[in-house]
C-alpha cells in the first residue's frame, strides 16, 4: 500500500471513530438535553451548540500565522489533543461527581469550552494535513468515506443514547449523561492518536511567521481581491446563521406541544442515517455534481427543513395534536437535517481547500474558520431571540438565512482543482 493510501485509511479511521466519540455529545441533542435539565433558560441552552462549532473556528486566524512557518504541522494537533482529551474527561468527571445544578451548569461549559477551544486550534493542523496528504479530486470521497462509515458507527452510539437516557436506563440523571461523556472521551481518544499517525511530508516552502495584525490585513486584502472566495465565505456564514433554530426543534416540541424525551434517540438515529445515506450519494457523484452543486443541495434542504418546522407550528397553533404525533413530525425534520449537515461537511472544506491558493493555504483556512468562529457565537443570540421574541422569530429569520445562502450557491462557480 502507498503512503498516500495509508494516509487515506488512516485520516478514514480517525474520522470513523470520532463521528462516533462525537455522536454520544451530539450538542443539538444530547447536551441540548443535558443543559435543559440544569437550567430553563433559552439563552445557555441555544449557546451549547455556537460554542463547539465557534471554539473549532474561532482561533485559527491567529494560529495560522504559526503553523504556517512549521514544516510539519501535525507536532501542534498532538500537542493540543493531550488539553482535548483532559477537558472531556473533566466534563464527564463533571457528570458524575457534582450534585448540585448551578456548579454541574458551571462545570459543563467550562469543560466543554475549553475542549471546543482546543479543538480549535488543532483544526487548522487537521486541515492542513489534509490538503498536503489528499488529492483534490479525492477530498469529496475522503470526507464521504468519513462520514459515511462514522454513521455505520454512529447508529450504535445513538441506541447507547437512547438505551441511557430511557426511563428504564439504570442510572439517573446526571449519571447517564456522564455514561455518555465518559464513553465518548475514550473514544475520541483513540480518534485523536489514529490521525497523528499520518506520514506527513514537511513543507519545503515555509513561510515566515507573521503576526495576528499582519494575517488580518492579508486576510482583508484576499477577500476584497477574491470574488468567488466572498461569496463562498458568505454562503457558509448564511448557512452557520440559519442553523441557529435546530437545537431548538427537539426542545420546542417537548416543552410547547408535550412530545416524548425518549425520542432524542429515534432523532439521533435518523439523523445518523440519513448523514450515512447522503454520504454514499455525494461520495459517488461527486465529480458530477462538484461542491457547487452539493452545496446547493444543503440550501435546498435547509429551506425544506424550516419549512417543514413552521408547518408544525401552524399545524399546533390552529389544530390539536398530540405530543407522540408533534414528535414523529420531526423524524423527516431531523432526515433532511441529516443529508444537509453531510453535504456541507462533504463538500464545504474541500471546496474552500480549492479556492485557496496553495502557498496561502494557511492564511484562507484560517481567516474563514477563524470569521465563522465568530458567526456561530452570533448564533448564540438565539436563544435571546427565542426568549424575547418566540420560535417562531427565529425559525422564520433561519429560513430567509437558507434562502440567501441559495441565492449565493447559485452564483457560485466550480474552481479549477490545484
């Protein structure tokens, strides 16, 4: 076997078993569900979610001005996933030894916010590891293979959800969320060790170190200078903006219409398969359809996902329903939401990896995670906006956010593999 072909399982296998590490925290559900229990307020409940995705972007801009000047980017990923590792052990140490509400809420997010920041600034190395190791016209099926068998995997770490968190389940609350946490972090673990195992050729064209001023002004510079690069960057954010109302779709339905705590994991699943399912379809079609087209797809089915949400809420507003029937209304809900998260995760880095130039790799990964970073802590308002305002709010301001991103993925452009 080549060395790119090891590096091709290698960064597989890392992906499988993270999805699975990751689907025992999924936030838009089960820590969603967690924090629920310790607090009613729509505001930390609505930040769950922005924090992970935010502290995995947020730091990169200043970081790629480092990693830019290392020959050898995956010396910093192993470094930071020893800080990953202790902090989500510390959240499930959390779950299991703290009684009291206020300093289990406490414990949680700083655990959690301090893995979601360390993450972050290994995200860039994991990145750039990819870009150097896998072929463009190999990215799309590289992630697709990720994903799909991390939905293999998934499915069974969505029945340990379901089996945890059921009313039979031996262990109370906190406890079989710590289950959860305590399972994921071993897991995540071997994840983190199997893809600093990547043979990873060094850089023969390092570039200086530069500071976080200096990136800034480059980053500002290429965007004004780059047309497709904007647009793209802008479809991501309406994109990251729009999401905002999807952990709030298992809560509304419990809380408003009475729905049934034990279908996070009928939730879960669905979403796990219908990810899995997208993901040997784009796998497959990939240089047909190319990111355009797989990003215009996870418009499309944003837009039918919103508008499927607000039918329920005309649906209860004007006509009795059950809590059992409000429920399975989400099951196609949380499909379509399974296929749009595959396609923006299948196609969203590689398309960006295309656009960046090669001896600027570092900079365009970094100031785009680093500007998304700072989009899903936007979305972190939507819990205010829920509280103040309603669901309703929300969900129609996240259906207008897909229909822009629609608009811009249109006006998108197929970029010339490197």
């Amino acid at each position: 076997m080549t060395i790119e072909k090891r590096n091709f399982v290698k960064g597989v296998l890392n992906g499988v078993i993270f999805t699975l590490a990751e689907t025992l925290i999924d936030p838009t559900l089960v820590l969603v569900a967690f924090v629920s229990h310790l607090t009613t307020s729509p505001i930390l409940i609505g930040l769950v979610a922005p924090l992970r995705d935010a502290g995995w972007y947020f730091p990169q801009l200043w970081v790629s001005g480092y990693i830019q000047n290392q020959p050898k980017k995956l010396i910093l990923y192993r470094r930071v996933a020893v800080i990953r590792v202790i902090a989500w052990a510390a959240m499930a140490g959390a779950a299991w030894w703290f009684t009291e509400a206020n300093w289990l809420l406490i414990a949680f997010f700083v655990t959690f916010g301090t893995y979601s920041l360390a993450s972050g600034f290994s995200g860039i190395a994991f990145m750039e590891v990819v870009g150097k190791t896998i072929p463009p016209h190999r990215r799309v099926v590289f992630f697709a293979w990720r994903l799909f068998l991390g939905g293999l995997v998934g499915l069974g770490g969505a029945e340990l959800v379901r089996q945890a968190l059921s009313p039979q389940s031996p262990l109370a609350f906190p406890q079989n969320f710590g289950l959860l946490f305590a399972v994921g972090c071993v897991f995540a673990a071997l994840g983190l060790w199997v893809y600093q195992l990547i043979d990873e050729p060094p850089d023969t064209d390092i570039a200086p170190r530069a500071s976080f001023q200096t990136q800034l002004r480059r980053a500002f510079t290429m965007t004004q200078h780059n047309r497709l690069y904007r647009r793209f960057l802008l479809m991501r954010m309406c994109l990251i903006l729009a999401g905002a109302a999807t952990p709030f779709f298992a809560v509304y339905v419990q809380t408003r219409l009475q729905g049934d705590l034990t279908m996070l994991g009928p939730y879960l699943a669905t979403f796990t398969a219908a990810s899995m399912l997208a993901n040997i379809f784009f796998g497959r079609f990939s240089l047909f359809l190319g990111n355009r087209g797989i990003l215009l797809i996870t418009a499309v089915l944003g837009v039918l996902m919103m508008l499927a949400v607000l039918a329920l809420m005309v649906w209860a507003a004007f006509f009795p329903i059950s809590g059992w029937a409000a429920s399975v209304w989400l099951i196609p809900v949380f499909f379509l939401s399974g296929v749009r998260q595959a396609g923006l995760e299948v196609a969203g880095q590689p398309a960006l990896l295309e656009i960046a130039p090669v001896a600027e790799r570092s900079l365009y990964l970094g100031f785009t995670h680093s500007i998304l970073g700072v989009t899903q802590l936007a979305t972190g308002l939507s819990g205010l906006i829920v509280a103040s305002l309603g669901f309703g709010t929300l969900a129609v301001l996240c259906l207008m956010g897909y229909g822009i991103a629609l608009w811009l993925a249109f006006r998108l452009q197929n970029p010339n593999p490197e």
